[in-house]
C-alpha cells in the first residue's frame, strides 16, 4: 500500500478522483461511506483489478483519509496488449453506497404513516431479547442467574417528556452494538434466525419478530435523543449506547454509574421532542401497549398511578366544639373522619400472556369467545357464529372469525371495504386493520376477527400487506371459513337465526353475487326472497326449486319496489293461473345479483317482464290462427302507436288484463329503468341506449282489444277507437312499472273516458234547469229547494237527451 502526499489528497478531492481512473477490469470490495465526494463519486464505489498486466509501483494507487471519512480500493494499471483492438472494453462493475444521513432521514420522516407504531417496534425487540435468552438457557441455564423475571417494563416521566423501555433479556455486548445498532438495516434478531434454522437441534418454532433491522430507529420517530444501556450475561461490563436525531454518528461507553448498572437486559430511555411529550402520559402508554402488544408472548409491566381509600380524622371546628360541651346529655364525643384518597405508583400488568387464538378450540368454551369478541370489537351482543380454526401447509395461520348480530350503522356501510373488523397480527403482533379488500371482499367486509400468521409478506415498516400468492390463498381460505360459518347459521334449527342474519347482511351476499364470481355457488344457497307462494317469510332457491312444476322451464322472477306491487302486477295473471311459484326481487340490488348469477343448478332465471316468455304450453295452430285474426289489428295498433313500440304482438302471459308492455329481451326492465333513471342526477342521456325496445302484448280474449279488433276491419280512422289506443298504451305503461311521459295528458284522457262512462249513469241533476220566466214567488218552497237540491219537483227538468220547447212568460206547458 502507497500513501498519497497530502497535495495529491487535495487534488483527488477536488477533481473527484477522475484523473486517477482507468478503464480496467473491476472488482467489487466492501463498500464504504465517500462523505463530501464530489457528485460524480458520491454514489458509487469503483475498484479496479488486474486481469492480465502487472502492478506498476512507480504510480499511486491507493488513498486513505480518516478526517473525511474516505476510503478507495487498490487500482492496478493492465497491461493487455495493444493491438488486440478488436477485444471489447471490459466492463466496470459498481457497488451501491448508502448515505447514511438519508437513509435516517427516510426512516424517520417516510418509513411509518403513524408515529405511535415505535412503541409497537421496540416492545417487538425487547420481545425477541427475551426470546433469545430463553432460548440460549436451554444449553447454558447459567445466562439465567440473577438477572430476575424475564419481562418488559415501561416507565415514563411526564414532566420531562422521556420514556424508559427496560427489558430482562439478552443484552448486548460492545461488539453487538456495533453490529446492530451502528448498522442500519442490519437484523440481529433475522441473523439469529437463521443460525437456528441452520442449527440442526433447533426443534419447533420460536417466537422472534424482528427481521428488517430498521424496527429500533423507529424511536426517532418521537426522540430527539436515545440512549440504550445495556448488559450481557456473556461480559462483565455494562455499555451505554447514544444517538441523536439528526446526527450521523453515535458514541458508545463503558457505564461506570453504580447506581445505572443493571444485572442483565437493556434500559431504552427516549428523551421526547417537545411536539411529542405527549406519548410520555402513563395512560397513553398503556393504551398503546394494548392495541399493538396485547398479546406477546411475555408480560409488559407499565408504571401507573393507583389509589386506595382510607379514613382519616377531621380537625373539629372550635365553635362547634364548644356547642357539644354545653350539651350536658352528650358523654362521649366520637371523633371526625373522612375518606380521601391516598395515591402511590405501581407496576399495573397490561398485556394477556396468551392469546385466545393460540389455545386448543376444544379447552375454549363460548363464553370466551363471545367475551373476546366483545372486549376487542367493542360490541355489547353475542355474536351469531363464531369460527376457530388452524390451516396449516404451504401458508400457515390462526384465525377466529365472528358474524356480529345487528349491522353497522353510519358510516360502515355496505360501500365501504375499510371497516377495520379484522385486525391482522404477525407472531402476535398487532399489524393493521385497515385494509382495502386485501384478506377479505366488500361483500364479506361485515366479518369481524383475528387472523395471526408467522411469515406474512409486509413492507418494512410492518403496516402494508403487499399482494403476494401467499396473501391470494390467505384470503380465499378465510373466506371459505366464512361461508362455512354462514352457511351453519342458515343451517340452524331455528329459523328465526337466519332470518335474522339475512335482515343485516343479506344486501352483502347480494353484492357478492355481482362482485365474486368464482364463489357463486357458496353464495347462492345462503339467498332468501319473497315469492307468490311466500309473501310473509322469504324462501331459498332449494325451497323454489322443490316447489317447481314438472314443465316449468325456469326460475321466474318479478323485480318491483315492494311485494304489494309485484302481486298485482299483469305479468303473473298466467303464471298463477299454472300454479308456477315467481320470486319477488324487491330489493333494489336484486334484480342485477340475479342476473349475475344467470342460473342456479342448471336452472336459469327467467324475468317475466321480458319478450318470449315460454311458460311450457305452446299450441302452435291455435297460435296461428290468432295471428291470422288479430294479425290486422297488431298492424294497427303499432301505426297509431309509431315508435313508442318496437312491435305488437299477442300475448301467452295476459288472462284478465287486455294489454301489457314488455321489456326487450337485452334492454332493462321497468324497475331497473325506474333505479337508473333516479341515479341519473338529471343526465338522462344514457338511459336512452339501454331503455331497449318494448314490446306493446295484447289479450285476444278480452273484451276491449275484441272490440278494437271489430274497429280495425270497420272504421280504422275511428275517433274513439285511436283514442282508446292511445289510452290502452298509457294505462300499460303504469301497470307495467313504467313512467308515462306525460302524466298530466294520461290523466285528461281518463277524465274524457269518464265523462263519457258515466254521463246520465244516476239520476241526481248536476244543476236545475231553470224555465226562462219562471220566479219563485214562495219563499218557503225556494229555501226547501236550496237545502234539499236532490229532491224533484213537479216543475224540474232532470238532463236528458231531449229537446224542451221554449215558451212564453206566465203560460203553462
């Protein structure tokens, strides 16, 4: 190795090093910090190696300058030989130079979304320092003298804003200082994993949790200053470990303090930023300890304030002390207490050793689960299912699933996938529960639980679950789980329970026909609705599919706004004269979960309110010759009625009413359009495309289109008759669900038709027909008449269709 003269450092750093560079082959060396290199060094590491030349030592190679920091690897000359011109340049090969100061910075500022999580990180260390002991104790019982129980303990001083994080576990010795929290990104807890799944006698599996090596620069997120004391059973000296913020370097000392030695394990202290003072609240602390580290494996103690009440003795007022001496009938005098309340600070235990999910689901009795699910869910009723169960294979977890028994209110909706009902834990370790559809579908989203895994892929600051095929099998197995737990409700022998679970949550299932496909079929059986044979308890598509008619070709189905409406509808009279049971869709969600799943057991769903409804009973001669009879009058009808109809046809689903208006077959229905046109927000312009032909059906058998028929072949320009067409197709419009378009102008018609039914029906006079020249000269006989209008007299004329002779003033008739 060559030293450079001090000239020739000054001219690398100010030229970056450039002049010293050659194009030989490389090598890559440990990489190491370049400090205040110049841009085009900074970033990048270069070595140079001798691949066929030698070492020339009349040139300066190599450099070192402690002051900056600085630290370049050996370079040889080549000496190839020059007239190979053809042989290509060798390639130069660099390494990634991390700048520590960013790396903290990116730590610190852009790591974690939440601050709170440090506490979650640094009780996961101090978890994983105990489990290594424990572990290590096993060969050598004598790591375990005299350092006392292995637990965590959390201090905190209010007044100052520090946090003091003390656990019982391993330690660290100098060297492992060094090597773990003086190397970022560098896991001692994922390096001793690995020696016991190298390790041939490491039986089972062990707890530890850390595996990133950035989890204890987590404290930065809220100290300014941290300093970690602490003790290894395996030397005899106790070091002090300290770092700041915004620093790019750390001390570390022998701890000489008698009164700060500690017999073994690791004393964390976070002096607090001002901004952040507020984490150092004991009853914070506690609140944090039992959202994040409920459940590990090894009790964590935390410094609280407790009470008790005792009585004490009241100084006596003097006056009154002088009133009770003159009462000679009083003897004795008691004494005056009260009871206060005497203050002292204790260790308060905060987390639950062992987690309900880890224990055998045979020694866990009801009782426990539905108090689990209540103290962690914050609900006040049992559950209506519970599921506890284990998978095991190519992804292992544990998970207990809950269906709550009333729904959500406000803003926890069906819509929103982020409801925070399963909270995800990794080696017993709170993770999240705000997930966007990452363990569970929107539909399932009113599932509440835990679900515990051991090797989840997260992200390094431990919040996001990426998509990964171990997440893809997760989910679909926790969503069986959750079938297979719906579908016991619906199993139950009271009915009542899954009447009850369906009046929550049947919109979800709904929702889960349009959005998962691939689980139709678990969806399916789990449906209720109403029908024409049940419209007080809904049915399922077992019970529909029982009750079916040898040839019935389908499961029918009606969609309106409530069951009162869809048993009225023409559409059904047919059917119920056939007996065929029709399903009631009276949700709004309905009718597009159905279409979705186009079938059910190789039966499909069929809607009676489109065209070609096939109800099994088809008589071809019979048709023929209607069409040969009415055939005019369908032409008729579709040129009065222009383009408001796509055809006119005779209908096989009408019995009493005389026409009706059907649904093209690929366009929406009268309802669909009815929930579209209210989702429109006044943009009407797409309901026109998917609105569809209609398809204006007759009844030949009834009277009105009989007579039409007649008018057809005699007098086709009938007044009356084009008004009673027009009429007949306004009145299908509302019976078939739909909107008229002019309400107002389908109402005057009505009123036409009316007048023309009822004139000269009843006898009682719209008004008296008063004779020109006749006078009431009797006053009784006028005010009889103003009081009873209804009763006739000889001299009043009722309306009729007749023509009165005028005559003259004071004769008679």
């Amino acid at each position: 190795m060559h030293r450079l003269p001090r000239r020739s450092v000054s001219a690398i750093l100010r030229h970056g090093g450039a002049r010293h560079r050659t194009t030989a082959a490389p090598i890559s060396c440990a990489s190491t910090h370049l400090g205040s290199v110049g841009e085009t060094d900074a970033k990048v590491r270069w070595h140079s190696a001798l691949a066929s030349g030698k070492f020339n030592p009349c040139k300066p190679t190599a450099q070192f300058a402690s002051n900056n920091g600085l630290c370049f690897g050996n370079r040889f000359e080549s000496t190839a030989a020059a007239s190979d011109a053809s042989a290509e340049p060798p390639a130069e090969r660099f390494e990634y130079q991390a700048e520590v100061n960013r790396l903290m910075d990116l730590i610190v500022n852009s790591l974690y979304s939440n601050k709170e999580v440090f506490l979650r990180e640094l009780i996961s260390n101090a978890s994983d320092a105990l489990d290594k002991l424990r572990f290590l104790s096993v060969t050598e019982p004598d790591l375990l003298k005299g350092g006392g129980d292995l637990d965590i303990r959390i201090q905190t001083d209010k007044d100052n804003g520090i946090i003091h994080i003390i656990d019982s576990g391993i330690g660290m010795t100098r060297q492992e200082l060094v090597d773990c929290l003086g190397t970022i990104a560098q896991s001692g807890t994922a390096k001793f994993s690995k020696l016991l799944k190298d390790s041939k006698d490491a039986g089972g599996d062990n707890n530890l949790i850390g595996q990133f090596g950035v989890g204890f620069y987590s404290a930065f997120l809220v100290a300014d200053r941290v300093v970690v004391s602490t003790k290894s059973p395996k030397s005899d000296k106790q070091y002090v470990w300290q770092g700041e913020a915004n620093a790019s370097s750390y001390t570390i000392q022998e701890e000489t303090d008698p009164e700060k030695l500690i017999p073994r394990g690791t004393r964390l202290s976070l002096y607090l930023k001002r901004d952040d003072k507020g984490f150092a609240v004991p009853e914070r602390i506690q609140k944090l300890v039992k959202n994040y580290s409920q459940f590990v494996s090894f009790p964590i103690y935390t410094w609280q304030e407790k009470g008790y009440t005792k009585e004490v003795e009241v100084d006596e007022d003097p006056a009154e002390s002088k009133k009770d001496g003159e009462n000679e009938k009083t003897e004795v005098q008691k004494k005056k207490t009260k009871t206060v309340v005497e203050k002292y600070w204790d260790w308060e235990l905060t987390n639950e050793t062992q987690p309900i999910w880890l224990r055998n689901p045979k020694e866990v009795t009801t009782e426990d689960y539905n108090e689990f699910y209540k103290k962690t869910f914050n609900e006040y009723l049992d559950p209506l299912a519970s599921s506890h169960f284990t998978t095991e294979g190519e992804v292992e977890f544990r998970s207990i699933l809950y269906v709550p028994a009333v729904a959500p209110r406000g803003k926890d909706d069906i819509v929103n996938s982020k409801t925070k009902n399963i909270s995800l834990y990794v080696k017993r370790v709170f993770i999240s529960d705000d997930f966007d559809g990452e363990l569970f579908p929107r539909y399932l989203s009113f599932v509440k639980g835990v679900v515990d895994s051991n090797d989840l892929p997260l992200n390094v600051s431990r919040e996001i679950l990426q998509e990964s095929r171990i997440v893809r099998i997760m989910r679909k197995r926790l969503v069986r789980k959750a079938f297979d737990m719906i579908l016991g409700i619906s199993m139950s022998e009271d009915r009542a329970d899954y009447e009850k679970f369906f009046e929550n949550f049947g919109k979800h299932l709904k929702l889960g026909c349009i959005e998962d496909r691939e689980n139709h079929k678990r969806i399916a059986p789990l449906l209720r609705f109403f029908s024409s044979q049940s419209e007080d308890v809904m049915i399922s598509l077992d019970e529909y599919l029982e009750n079916m008619k040898p040839e019935q070709k389908g499961i029918y189905y009606i969609a309106s706004d409530s069951v009162e409406s869809a048993s009225n509808t023409p559409f059904l009279e047919k059917l119920l004269e056939k007996n065929f049971e029709v399903l009631y869709l009276v949700d709004p969600i309905d009718e597009v979960a159905i279409q979705n799943l186009e079938s059910y057991k190789e039966k499909k769903f069929l809607d009676i309110s489109k065209e070609d409804l096939d109800l099994g009973d088809k008589n071809e001669e019979k048709e023929k010759e209607i069409k040969q009879e009415y055939g005019q009058t369908c032409d008729w009808i579709k040129k009065r009625l222009g383009d408001k109809v796509a055809s006119v046809q005779i209908s096989n689903r009408l019995s009493s009413s005389p026409c009706v208006l059907v649904s093209g077959k690929f366009g929406w229905s009268a309802n669909m359009e009815r929930l579209m046109k209210a989702q429109t927000v006044g943009d009407t312009s797409s309901l026109e495309f998917m609105r569809g032909r209609r398809v204006f059906e007759i009844n030949p058998e009834h009277p009105i289109i009989q007579n039409l028929n007649a008018a057809s072949k005699i007098n086709p320009d009938d007044e009356d008759a084009i008004r009673a067409i027009d009429l007949l197709y306004d009145t299908a419009l509302v019976s078939s669900g739909f909107t008229p378009e002019n309400p107002a102008q389908l109402g005057g018609k009505i009123y036409e038709m009316m007048g023309l039914a009822l004139s000269g029906k009843w006898s009682t006079p719209v008004a008296e027909v008063q004779q020109p020249g006749r006078q009431h000269h009797n006053p009784e006989t006028l005010e009889a008449e103003v009081q009873h209008p209804g009763t006739p007299h000889h001299n009043t004329k009722i309306l009729e269709a007749e023509v009165v002779e005028p005559v003259e003033a004071g004769t008679q008739k």
